[in-house]
C-alpha cells in the first residue's frame, strides 16, 4: 500500500526507525541478564551445566511470555481514524 502523503512515507521510515532501536535495546538488555547469570553463578562456583539450565529456562520464560503478550495484543480493540 503506497502512502497517499508524504508525511506518510516520513511516519513510517520514522516508526521503522524507533523499532529497530527497540529491539537492540531489548537484545542488549538479554546478553546483559545472561552474562549477570553466568558470572553470578561463576562466583558462587555452581556446575557449569546449572548455566546452561538457567539459559534454557530463560529462554523457555521468554518465549511463553511473548507468546501471552501477543495474544493479549490481538485481544484488544484498537480504533484508528483514518
């Protein structure tokens, strides 16, 4: 669908923009939690294999957690004027 204004086609190279951003946050935020709970878990000199562990069921909560926030998000109603 091609944008009727060029303010349009500016809105959406800009949200395109901010989403990008968001989700290098979001990554970097995740490789930052999982280098706390390797180097915690280093120090308190538990088993390597508990590490991975503790990465598979982080990564387990992560997928269910996005798996409820989609489904809470197409629940809603959202009107948009056009």
């Amino acid at each position: 669908m091609q944008p009727r204004h060029k303010a349009e086609l500016i809105y959406d190279r800009h949200r395109c923009r901010i989403s990008g951003q968001r989700d290098f946050v979001i990554k970097a935020a995740g490789a930052a939690l999982i280098r706390v709970i390797d180097n915690g878990m280093v120090m308190s000199q538990i088993d390597a294999n508990w590490f991975k562990f503790a990465v598979g069921a982080l990564t387990i909560f992560a997928v269910v957690g996005n798996a409820w926030l989609r489904r809470r998000g197409r629940a809603m109603k959202v009107e948009t004027n056009k």
